[in-house]
C-alpha cells in the first residue's frame, strides 16, 4: 500500500460527499443522477469503512492540515478512536443509504428526494467531520452543521405548527449544548494557547484542578444533550419519531454516538479521567438515564418513539460504562477502567447496528402499513418474513440477548462492576457491584418491551386492514436491514474481531493499560456456547411429526377475532402498574350524565401519562430566563444616545481597567 | 476422565430432569394423602408427546414452531454449565453466571413470543405476566451470584464452587444464608413453582407459564415441558453445588465419583421434600403481590453484596 493512498482516499470521500453528491442533485432531477449520487454514497461509505479499518485494527493514522486555505486552523486527523467512530458511521450509513434508495423515491417527489439525498450526503460529511476534526474550530464546524442538518431533514418531511415547534425545540437544546461544548473548549485556551487537539492534550495535565472540574462539567453537559441523557433528553422522543425513518436510523444510531465520541475525546483523552467525583456523577446519570428510558419506552405504542426512548436507555448503558471506567480511573485501576471503556465503546457500536436496523424496520412497517402504531398491527412476520427476521434480530441484540451483539458488551459492562469489588475504597467496592442488579433490571425491563414490540407487530392476527393487506417491501429495503442483520450477528457469535483491537485503542486512551483477560475469555466461551446451542436445536429435528393447522382455542366461542388478543397498552399494563410511581398516570373518567352515576347514558375514559420534566425542571428555568429578559429590557431604550452613552461608558472602564487593574 | 465426567453432569441435568418432577408429585401427593402417580410418569407423557403430531395454529408464524426448539437448545446448554459431581462443568471454566442467566433469558424470550404467535388472549396474557415476573427476577438472581462470586474470588461457576468445596462446612457466613434464600426465591419464581406460578392448574384465568404454552402440542410441547424440566432441574443443582457442595469428587476415581453422585440425589431428594412441603401448605399469591416476593428477594441479595464487605476483613 503506497503511503499517502489513504491520506487520498479519504480527502476524496470528503470531496465526494460534500460537492460530487450535491452538485449532481443539483445538476440533475433524473432516476439516473439519483441513481449515481447514492452509488457515489455508497462508494464513499465503502472507502471510508476501509480507511477507518486501517486507522484501527493496524493503528496507522494521518494527519491532513487544511490551515493554509481556511480562515482558522482547520485540521483532520484519523488516530484509533476516530477511526473506530469513523468505521460506526461508514458501517451504519451504508445499509441506511441502500434502504433509502427505495424509501425516499416513494414517500416523496421529484424535487423534495434530490434535497434530501443532498442533505444525507452532507450530514454524513458533518458527521465524519466531527470525529475527525483534530482541532477544536473543525470540530465545532462539523457540530454545528450536523444539528442544522438534521434539524433541515426533519423538516423537509413535513411542515405543521408541532413539527416545526418540535424542531426548535430540538434546535434550542442542541445550541445550549453546543455552547457548553464551546465553553469547555475555551476554558483550555490559556494553557494550550491553541485549539489543535495535540496541544490541547499536551496541556492537559497542566490545567488547575477547580478549571478542570468545569471543563468536565461543560463537557458532561454540552454531550449530555446530544446524547439525551435524562434529563437532558426532552428534544429526543420528540425529534427523532418525526424524522424519515432513515434518517431517524442515522440519528439515533449515528449522531448521538457522536455525543459518546466527543465525551471520551474530553474526559479520557484531554483529560485523562475526571475528579474523584466524576465516575459516580456519570454512573448514576447513567443509570437514570437507562431505568427510566425504558420504563418509558414500555408506556409507549408509538413504534418510533418507543425507539427513541430505548436510544435514552442504551445511552444510559453506554454512561454506566463510562462511569465505571472513570471510577477506575480515579482509583489507580487502569486495567479495569480499559475494561469497562471498552464495554462502553463496544456498546457503543452495538447499539448503532441495531437501533438503525430497528429504525429502519419501523420505517418498512410504515412503508408496508402507513403506520407506526403498535395497536394497528400484528400479523407481519407471515406477511414480511424478511422484516420481521431482520427485526427480530435486531430486538435480540437490543436486549442483549447471548449470539446477538448487544450481550457482549453488556457481559463486558457487567464484568467490569464485578470488578469493583476489588477496589479498596469502601464506596465504590460496594456500589459497583451493586449496579449489576441495576443493570439486570434495565435488561429484564428491556425484554419485556422487546417481547411486546415483536410479538404485537409482527406475531398474532393483524389488527387492521392495513395491517391484513401488508406486502413485503422492495429488494433494496431488504438488503439493507439483512446487512446490518448479518453485522450484528457476526459480532455477536465472534466478538473477537472489534474486542483485540478495541484493547489497543483503550491502552491509547488509558496509559498503564493491558488487556483485560475477560476479552479473551467472551471471545472463547461465545462460539463454543452458539454450538451447544445450536447442535442442541439441530437435535430437536429429530423429533419433527407431522403439522397440522387447526384454528387456536377459542374457549368454545366459534371463534377468534383479532381484537381477543393482547394489545400493546395491555401487555404493558402490569409493568406500568408495579411501576405506577414512574409514571403518574393522570386519569379522567366522565360519566353522562353525572347525576346518575349508576345508569350512565355514557363514559368516556382518558388516561395521560404526565411527562413531569416540563413542567419541574425546565418551566422555572425558561421563566427565570424570560424574567431576566424582561428586566434587562430596561436597558434597551431605543434612544441612540442612551447606547452611545454605554460605549464611552464601556470605553472607560476599559481604559481604567488597561491602566490600573493590569 | 474428565470431560467423560463433565458430559455425564450434562447428561444426569438432563435426562435426570423429569424424574425431579416425578419425585415432587409423589411426595406432594404423599402429603394430600393420595395415591399418587409413579415417579417414572414423567417419561411416560414425554414419550406420549413426543409420538403425536403438532397442531399449529393458522395464525403461527416460524417463530412458533421454532421458539421451543431455542428453549430447548438453551436449557440444554446451561446444564453443561452447572457442576454436579465434581468442581468442573463443560462450559463452567470460561463461562460465568452472567452467560447462564441470560441464556436463560433467550430461551424465554423465545417463548414468550411462542405464546404471543397464537393469536388468543391467554398466550398474550401469559406472556405480559412472564415479562413482569422475569424482568423483576433478573436482578435479584445475578445480585445473590455476584455476592457469592466476591466471597469466592472467582466469576466463574466451576471457580465459585471450589472455593466453597474448600470451606468449612460450620463457617458458612451471612452472605451465604442471604444470598441463598435471595436465589431458591428466585428459582421458585424463574421455574413457575408455588406460591409465584401453580404448575398444575387448569384454569387460564391463573395461569402463567401455562398460558404461554397453551397453544403447543406434541413434540413442540414435549420439547418445552422437558427444557422447563431441565432448567428446573440445573437450577435446583446451582443451589446444590453453590451452597451445599460438600461432597463432590475432588479426586477421579469411581468411588469418589460414585459417593459424590449418591449424596446429589440425596441433597436433591430432602431440597424437593422441602420444596414439596412449601408448595402443599401456601397458596398461589396473587398476581401483583409477586412484585413484593421479588422485591424481597432483591432486597435480600442487595443486603448479601453489601455483607461481602464485612465478611472479607
């Protein structure tokens, strides 16, 4: 391999998906131009997987210098973390792309499909940007854009007062966030004296403890938005549900991942852990964020945003990880915080595979059926057996059920709290084993939901006529669902491939590292367990008998409608009773007319599920904001020798402060 | 000599499964003073079974002929995770308990939708009941493990019942009592026994495991009833090998091997006589009271991590 090849390869796949793509959409409204732009996608994918793969498994990264041609230093550089959240989003936004393909020509027109491929390809730019940034102006460019992008794709689906009310709020968050990220850059510019990441690490060390501390809050909160942790997850259940169904696969299974880069770039790379008090800050935020994710997402039975929900709670995962490494860290434990690092990371990856491979079934659901709604389905898997294979997988995974990918990296979390015993500080030796009964729970919760969302969608009778009349969906569709299938699969039966070099990725990022014998010991006992498994499935062919269809047992009724059957609301009932405390379930019944309350000529029922974060935590902020604002009003007179008054005023005390405070 | 002695664990979890089933109907009918059927009638319904054909509903997708096969295959490869007769399983040296429970787990995730595939109200109910109970029951069960695997040193099952083989049997500490009476909580509500699931009823209403497997016939239903036989069964073993191994053959020799054999069938004899005597004298909770008996139980094991703390200096 010619050295430089892959330096061009890479600054190729920028050019091609930030002005090829859009240039021939713009150029062109034909089948065929679209038909190049997402070949070209796909090619840039495809070749931005194989620069990423160099980068991590051999560690052979570069550095590309873009200073001379832009206004402020504008670097790019592929070292073994951003090659490993490079590969994530090669890897995901390649099945997404061919899923597309057939998605956006038929939900929409001519003019609508050439803008969103243009915006696709750019968001993917942003996205590659962001992880590759290597200095802090090219990494706020890619932040920047990528909210913007999003926010334009959401709203090129459609246009409503609640839409675009869902999208400001999304926008609102995500610019608090960024100015929390933007802070805690800055806050190193005194002792770095550059924004380039290198110096920046290099100063690291040399930052007083108390900036340091808000360096690691800004940064825990600026990412925290993006990622949605609870509570700063308001904008998530709100936008990722109204997105196209591909690009909620993206968001949900990319950009947040995003949030997971940029926090592990601060907190273990710049800062090489945080104060003693970090480690439990992020657990406990962790395990918020995933009890109460799914505990929602089990209420829900709206497809998407029980996804998004879940996105909250395998957020929460991904932070109970990170917290433990941190706690690690803070006790001189710098194999264990590898392992537990590495569960993040692998999580991290796991959890892109299958969330869009969820996203992109609800999105074939909705293709197939016009709805989301888990009440109106049921009956799919006979209907769309290639679907519902490729989404049962996927619920699989999710759960973190063994052969499938997610149980890997929530072995290696589990075992990484295991390890907590051994510490000799009294606190975490008792807290962090006892987070595997937290974690257990979150997973037990987790199948519940999953038992639900398969078995009401795609198992039973189909509860509507759209439902009973549902055809499987194109080719393209089904290949990129069994893509990302086929992935998480293959990690989940030889999850060897991603843990070796993951290790060394981690002894980067933790100095004094080895690696974890319990890496070793998953990527053996896994495949010898799939072969008991499945030599023991195999055996039961033995004992096949003739089948015979009769109609299921109707308790001697002639016979069965599909409305006997459990509903989504009905399966959750009893979760949603024992945990009646989460979710204050407010409900309203009217009875008409009220002055025979035992002869009702009619009742009606309504029960809302109140989502407290509102109306506790952000209604006082935004009213002492707005509160503020209107004091400060005062200022503004709109008299123009007021404001010049203020500049001498402002000049002044410059001026006194230049000559006397200095 | 070894592995020979390993398979032959896998094989007495296995086909020793339903004869544990056997022995419980009999001493519980011994209780009610009825006659009672042999112990052996077990592997008359399984064989019954297994001659019929398989009714599948029309609704049914392959989920449904293909969810017992899973559970099947599972509980299959969790025996050869427990030790019987001596400190080693085939699986038990790399794979730790974190993997047993959560292949338990596949297999009832597999069953659960199984039950829902039918298209009737009682596998659905059966099967929202079975999610309550089991997403409740998780924590407690890997909480009384992790605190005997903190005592013990070791993550692994074959590691964890080796350290206590080496104990003294009077120097049992609190953690073992706790952790204990956490995890038979739990096993009486992962295998459906009294007072969280009645195995024998007949009336839907109350059902469910039951109401899950209502729809499976012949060899589909043999194969559930003979995997919740053998989970049942690697379950009541786990107990055995983690908190009475004494015993066990620590050196290979027939004898060893013989003895250690003999007294498993004893101790797994006077655990279903006390199994059998709990589920004869209470009744079946009710649904939402199961919340509680988890809730204790997880409590307890949470208590059993916090002691391991005391029990180490």
């Amino acid at each position: 391999m010619q050295p430089g090849s892959t330096e061009l390869a890479f600054v190729s796949v920028l050019i091609v998906l930030g002005l090829v793509v859009p240039l021939v959409l713009a150029a062109s409204r034909t089948k065929g131009a679209r038909t190049l732009a997402v070949a070209l996608i796909l090619v840039s994918c495809l070749a931005g997987c194989f620069v990423a793969a160099l980068g991590f498994w051999r560690g052979s990264g570069f550095l590309l210098t873009f200073s001379g041609v832009t206004p402020f230093p504008f670097s790019l550089t592929i070292d073994r973390l951003s090659a490993f959240f490079l590969l994530l989003i090669c890897t995901v936004a390649a099945p997404v792309a061919i899923f597309a393909f057939t998605y956006f020509d038929h939900h929409y027109g001519e003019q609508r499909r050439n803008w969103m491929w243009a915006f696709f390809s750019l968001f993917l730019l942003s996205m590659i940007v962001v992880v590759a940034a290597s200095s802090g102006f090219a990494f706020l460019v890619g932040w920047e854009l990528m909210t913007l992008l999003s926010a334009g794709l959401i709203l090129m689906e459609g246009d409503s007062a609640e839409r675009r009310h869902n999208v400001l709020i999304y926008l609102l968050m995500m610019h608090a966030g960024a100015a929390a990220v933007v802070a805690s850059f800055f806050l190193f510019l005194p002792y770095s004296h550059s924004l380039d990441f290198g110096a920046i690490r290099a100063a690291g060390a040399l930052v007083p403890a108390g900036i340091r501390i808000l360096i690691f809050l800004l940064a825990f909160v600026g990412f925290g938005t993006k990622a949605g942790i609870i509570p700063l997850h308001l904008w998530l259940p709100r936008a990722h549900p109204i997105a196209p169904s591909p690009v909620s696969a993206l968001m949900s299974g990319v950009m947040l991942k995003t949030a997971v880069y940029g926090f592990v770039r601060f907190t273990f790379y710049f800062l090489a852990g945080g104060p003693w008090w970090s480690g439990y800050l992020v657990l406990l935020v962790g395990a918020v964020s995933g009890l109460l994710g799914v505990l929602y997402a089990i209420a829900e039975h709206d497809l998407k945003r029980l996804l998004a929900y879940h996105s909250v709670e395998n957020i929460g995962i991904i932070y109970l990880g990170l917290g433990t490494s941190l706690l690690f860290l803070a006790h001189h434990a710098p194999i264990w915080a590898a392992l537990a690092l590495i569960a993040a990371l692998l999580h991290t990856f796991n959890h892109a595979l299958f969330k869009s491979l969820l996203f992109l079934g609800a999105g074939s659901i909705s293709h197939a059926t016009h709805t989301v709604d888990l009440e109106e389905l049921g009956g799919l898997q006979r209907r769309m057996p290639v679907t519902g294979t490729a989404f049962l997988i996927a619920c699989c995974s999710i759960v973190g059920l063994p052969l499938f990918n997610g149980f890997i990296s929530e072995w290696l979390t589990f075992r990484s709290f295991l390890a907590g015993s051994i510490l000799t500080n009294t606190k975490a030796q008792i807290i962090l084993p006892l987070m595997v009964g937290i974690l257990a729970l979150i997973g037990g919760l987790a199948a519940a939901c999953f038992v639900k969302v398969f078995g009401v969608a795609f198992l039973g009778r189909p509860r509507s006529a759209e439902a009973e009349q549902a055809i499987e969906v194109p080719v393209p569709m089904r290949v990129g669902m069994a893509a990302l299938a086929a992935a998480c699969l293959l990690i989940g039966i030889l999850p060897g491939l991603l843990l070796r070099p993951l290790a060394s990725l981690c002894q980067v990022l933790i100095p004094g590292a080895g690696v974890p014998k319990e890496i070793l010991m998953i990527a053996r006992i896994i495949p010898w367990t799939a072969a008991v498994v499945l030599g023991a499935m195999a055996l039961t062919a033995l004992f096949k008998r003739a089948q015979k269809k009769v109609p299921t047992w109707a308790c001697g009724l002639p016979q069965l409608t599909s409305r006997m059957q459990y509903t989504s609301t009905a399966f959750s009932k009893p979760i949603r009773f024992v945990f009646s405390a989460v979710y204050r379930p407010d409900r309203k019944i009217d009875r008409l007319p009220a002055d025979q309350p035992y002869f009702p000529a009619s009742i009606s029922y309504r029960s809302a599920r109140t989502t407290s974060y509102e109306k506790t935590l952000y209604r006082p902020f935004v009213d002492f904001i707005v509160a503020a604002a209107h004091r400060l009003r005062r200022l503004q007179t709109g008299n123009i020798q007021v404001y010049l008054l203020y500049i001498f005023l402002t000049l002044v005390s410059l001026l006194v402060y230049l000559r006397f405070v200095r | 000599m070894k592995i020979a002695i390993n398979l032959l664990q896998a094989l007495i979890l296995i086909l020793g499964a339903p004869l544990l089933r056997g022995i419980i109907g009999r001493i519980k009918a011994w209780i009610q003073r009825r006659q009672g059927a042999s112990i052996w009638s077990p592997y008359a319904d399984l064989v019954k079974l297994f001659r019929k054909e398989d009714l599948v509903p029309p609704s049914a997708s392959w989920v449904f002929r293909f969810a017992p096969r899973v559970l099947f295959g599972t509980a299959v490869c969790v025996a050869a995770f427990v030790p019987v007769v001596q400190p080693s399983a085939l699986l038990a040296s790399r794979g730790d308990f974190f993997l047993l429970a959560y292949l338990l787990a596949l297999g009832r995730f597999f069953l659960s939708l199984g039950g829902m595939d039918g298209g009737s109200a009682l596998g659905g109910m059966g099967a929202s009941r079975e999610a309550l109970i089991s997403s409740l029951a998780e924590a407690p069960f890997l909480l009384g493990l992790v605190a005997v695997a903190i005592l013990a040193g070791h993550a692994d099952i074959a590691g964890m019942v080796a350290w206590t083989l080496r104990q003294n049997i009077f120097n049992i500490s609190a953690v073992h009592i706790l952790a204990f009476t956490s995890l038979a909580m739990v096993v009486i509500a992962e295998t459906g026994r009294m007072p969280v699931d009645n195995p024998t009823t007949h009336l839907e209403l109350t059902m469910i495991h039951e109401a899950m497997v209502l729809e499976y016939s012949g060899p589909s239903l043999a194969l559930v009833e003979s995997a919740s036989a053998i989970k049942f069964h690697t379950m009541v073993a786990l107990l055995i090998a983690l908190f009475a191994p004494w015993g066990m053959a620590t050196s290979v020799s027939v004898w060893s091997i013989a003895a250690a054999l003999l007294l498993y069938f004893l101790k797994a004899a006077v655990l279903m006589g006390l199994l059998a005597v709990v589920e004869s004298g209470v009744a079946k909770l009710r649904m939402y009271l199961v919340p509680d008996f988890l809730g204790v139980a997880s409590a307890v094991s949470a208590l059993a991590v916090i002691f391991t703390m005391l029990a180490k200096r």
